[in-house]
C-alpha cells in the first residue's frame, strides 16, 4: 500500500517558500514511516499559463526539500 499527496495545489499560490519548506518536512515526517510514501500534489500541479515568482520560488522549495529527505535509512 502507498500513500500519494501530501501538499495541497493551493499552497503553491498561497504560502511563502519557508512555509513550503516547513509544509513538506513536516508532511514526510508523518507519513513517510513504514515506505510506500510518494510525496505529491493533491491534484495536478497548476495548470496556469503564466506563474509568478511565488509559483517558482514554492517549486523550487518543494523540490528541493523532498530531495533532501527522500531516502530511506
């Protein structure tokens, strides 16, 4: 069995890039033990044609977190 999500489509628009950072360390801490966690989007990323910095800068943090906690010991 695996779990898939994890971080609402919405915080993209809405948190800033360390609430994002906060949002997926605190998001694998309590659903990554035991394996089978795929961090995800709740739906599909934002279909806009244009995003903003924030999209951006958010990607990036969400990106960069989830490589720095994705192996399991």
């Amino acid at each position: 069995m695996s779990f898939d999500g994890g971080v609402e489509d919405g915080d993209f628009d809405m948190l800033t890039p360390s609430q994002m950072v906060a949002k997926v360390e605190r998001t694998v801490a309590e659903v990554k033990p035991g394996y089978g966690f795929i961090l995800g989007t709740t739906s599909s990323p934002n279909t806009r044609s244009k995003l903003d910095e924030r999209h951006h800068a958010n990607y990036r943090a969400y990106v960069e977190t989830a490589m720095r906690l994705a192996a399991y010991d």
